[in-house]
C-alpha cells in the first residue's frame, strides 16, 4: 500500500524517476534503480508507488496536461497561422526546458506504452497534437500565409521531429532560453515555408 508523500518529496522521487526512465528505457529501468538513484532502498520507493508503471504515468500525465494547457491557451487565443505555428513551437520549447526526461521518455517509449490499457491517453493525445498542428498548417495554406504547394503532411512531421528532437541535446543550463532557441527555429523554419512576397 502507497502512503502519501509531501508534493515536495513526491516531485524530487518522480524527478528521479525520469532522469532514469530517459538514461536507461522503460524496460531497463527497474524499481530498484530509481531507488538507487534517490538514494533509498527499493522497498522504500514502494511507500510512494506501487509500482514503476505508476511512476511513468505519473510523470508523462503531468507533462502531457502541461503541455496542453499551453497548446491549448495558444489554440484559443485566435491567432494567424503563422503566429500560431509560432506560438506553438515555442511553447514545445518550454515544455522542453521543463520535462526534458519526460519528452525523451515519450519518445521513446510511448508506443509501446500506448498498448496498455492505461496509457490510452498517449494515443488519445498524438491524435490531437497532430489534428492542432495539421490544422493549423492547413489554415496557413488555405489563407495565403504558407505556400500552396507545401505537404502538410511533410511538413508537420519536418517541424515535428525537428522541435522535439532537440529534448536529446537542450540543457537548462544551456547558453540559450527555451524562447530564444524558439526564435532561431522558427527563423529557420517560417522563411522556408512562408510565402515570399
């Protein structure tokens, strides 16, 4: 039986969790390497969680509904497509800064976690994400604002895999801000893809 943990502690524990779940894979990853990594005996980490799967969830539920109400604030906020597209990456780039061992974890092992029944929500939020930024890249075309010969579909994945990718390489710490490396992609991004006047 799990007993509740301050927010505090709960938040240092699942933190851990993430930095070992993006170093080492789900199916690497055991209860009692997350216990090492807190320093604690595995037998204690199951105080706070009944089990790894718990710990996961938790982590990728909490990125995800951040992730959303970011999207989702930028969605409603009745922007052009181009601002939209810019608001959106940017975004991604604060959540990267925020959850980087969880963005890396949802890439790699989203998939499969998805088969699992308690993990639905990772499809469920894929069809969304995909169904915002298609929209959005589809507006931009069908107002002028992107070009008309543009593959949507090529490029949501371009610009896709080309924000998220960098959870592999960005670090806090780093020499730029989430907003400033943002700027940079979308400068490279936008002046490929915006129509020339």
């Amino acid at each position: 039986m799990t007993v509740s943990a301050s927010p505090e502690r709960r938040r240092e524990l699942l933190n851990t969790a993430a930095e070992v779940f993006a170093a080492q894979g789900y199916n690497a990853t055991t209860v009692r390497k997350i216990a090492d990594a807190a320093g604690m005996l595995a037998g204690s980490l199951y105080y706070h969680f009944d089990s790894k799967e718990s710990m996961v969830d938790e982590i990728l539920a909490t990125f995800l509904t951040e992730l959303w109400d970011g999207y989702d604030a930028v969605l409603a906020a009745g922007l052009g497509p181009r601002e939209t597209i810019e608001a959106l990456v940017t975004e991604s780039f604060r959540e990267i800064d925020r959850h980087r061992p969880a963005v890396a974890i949802y890439q790699k092992e989203s998939r499969h976690l998805a088969a699992q029944p308690r993990f639905g929500y990772l499809t469920d939020s894929q069809q969304k994400f995909e169904k915002a930024w298609l929209g959005t890249l589809e507006r931009g075309v069908t107002e002028g604002v992107f070009r008309a010969d543009l593959d949507i579909r090529l490029t949501y994945r371009f610009v896709r895999d080309t924000v998220w990718v960098a959870a592999s390489w960005y670090r806090p710490d780093g020499h730029h801000s989430p907003e400033e490396i943002a700027r940079q992609y979308l400068s490279m991004v936008l002046d490929g893809i915006a129509v020339r006047t």
